[in-house]
C-alpha cells in the first residue's frame, strides 16, 4: 500500500513537472505563485522580528 503511494505521487511529481515545463501559462503561474509565497514568508519573518526584538531587550536587562 505505501509502494503504491508513493509511486502515485512520483508519477504525480513528474507529470506536473512535465505539464509546467511545456507549458508558457503554467509556467508564469508557477513563477508567479513562488514570489507570492516569497513575499508572504519575508513578511512574516519580519513580524517575527519585530516581536522578537523587545524580548530579548527585556532579556538583556533581566541579566544586568
């Protein structure tokens, strides 16, 4: 049963892979979905920092 899944999703892999690959449209919607998912992950890493940043100050003067 596991074989089969994952041979199904080989075969999944390689026939998207295939699909993009000759295709113009999918390929810039591909391209396209990877600077969203970019841009939405720098956001949140920057929002991490920023909420970051006051607890290790409030770390550092619990040590002096």
């Amino acid at each position: 049963m596991e074989k089969l899944f994952c041979l199904g999703v080989a075969l999944g892999m390689v026939g998207g892979a295939l699909l993009v690959a000759n295709s113009y449209k999918m390929r810039c919607l591909v391209k396209k979905s990877q600077s969203e998912m970019m841009q939405k992950f720098d956001e949140m890493m920057d929002e991490r920092l920023k909420d970051d940043k006051p607890r290790e100050e409030s770390e550092k003067k619990s040590k002096k």
